[in-house]
C-alpha cells in the first residue's frame, strides 16, 4: 500500500453530515470525495470552480433576509388554504408595489 497522509478540518456538524449524504449519493465516501477534490485542486492549480463572494441585488438580499428570519422563527411564515389563495395575495402584493 502506498503512504497516506491525514488532512484535518473542522467543519459544523450540518455542514458534515450533508457533505457525507451527498458525497455517498454519488457513490463515494467521503474519504474519497475528498481525494477527488484536492486531485481536482492540482490539476487545476487551485479551486476546480469560482471561489468569489456572491453579489446579490437589494430585492434578492431582503428576500434571503425574510428567509432566514422565517427560519429563526422572528417572522411567522404565510400558509394558504389553496393555490389560489396564494395567487390572490401574490397579486394585492405587487399591487401595492407600485
């Protein structure tokens, strides 16, 4: 067998239990995702896809904001009774947009 060397990271644990799901969904573990990630790293002289912070306009940056608040249980999430109900309201909102 060929030597091996240890790579170490601290990830969170959602971070780590996703990272295994979707690296066994492709049929690796999470040993070998990780080889292939850093085979990829070499082959193309750093990261195999943009590393960049994304830039978002300000309606897309509200909207992950209310996302993120719906989630942290700071504002109650809309529920409707049916699809209509929902195409209703969608309408009085861009009503009021204007």
């Amino acid at each position: 067998m060929a030597a091996t060397a240890t790579i170490n990271a601290k990830v969170e644990p959602a971070e780590k239990a996703a990272f295994t799901q979707t690296a066994e969904a492709l049929g690796l573990s999470p040993s070998s995702a990780i080889k292939v990630f850093a085979r990829a790293f070499i082959e193309w002289g750093g990261f195999p896809f943009d590393v960049r912070q994304p830039r978002f306009n300000a309606e897309t940056e509200a909207a992950f904001q209310e996302a993120q608040d719906i989630i942290d249980g700071k504002v109650a999430a809309k529920s409707y009774t049916s699809f209509d109900a929902f195409l209703a309201d969608l309408s009085d909102d861009r009503d009021t947009d204007d």
